[in-house]
C-alpha cells in the first residue's frame, strides 16, 4: 500500500512533526478545524484529495475486483467537515 498526501498537507504534517512536542501532537491537530474556521473561514475553499492510500496491483488477479486507489476529491470546509466521501479526520 502507497500512502500520499496532498503537497500542502504535506508541508503542514512536516511542520507539526518537526515543530511540535509528539505528546501534544494529537491535541493540537483535533483543535485545528476551529481554529481553521476562525482565521481563515472567509476565503473560498478549493477542493482537493487530501490523502490517497493507493494498494498494489496484483498480477493474476480479476481486474474487476482490484482497487488501485483509495481517494475521492472532498471540499475542505473551514469548520473541519467536508462535503464528499474521503475525509482527514
């Protein structure tokens, strides 16, 4: 299974592990989506895939049953929901 994230996840998921105590990780992420609503809930929200798991295709294996990707576009709303199906949670 390949993991990958957005590039601007990426660069916050960095800064949080490079800059943040790992005890405190963990609150500090689960308060960010009011936070995000408060400073930045006047800006237009773009759609984006924020994660994407993708698994290996096996060889041999029915082509109708394999799924390479893991994803869906969602609109990141600035109170921490979304309006799609895949969601960081």
């Amino acid at each position: 299974m390949q993991f990958s994230a957005d590039e601007h996840v990426q660069i916050v998921l960095e800064f949080l592990q490079s800059n943040i105590p790992a005890n405190k990780l963990m609150g500090i992420a689960e308060c960010l989506p009011q936070m995000a609503r408060l400073l930045w809930g006047h800006f237009q929200q773009e759609p984006f895939i924020p994660i994407e798991l993708r698994l290996p295709k096996m060889v041999g294996e029915n082509p109708s049953l394999q799924v390479a990707t893991e994803s869906s576009p969602v609109q990141a709303c600035a109170d921490g929901g979304s309006e799609g199906v895949a969601t960081c949670p």
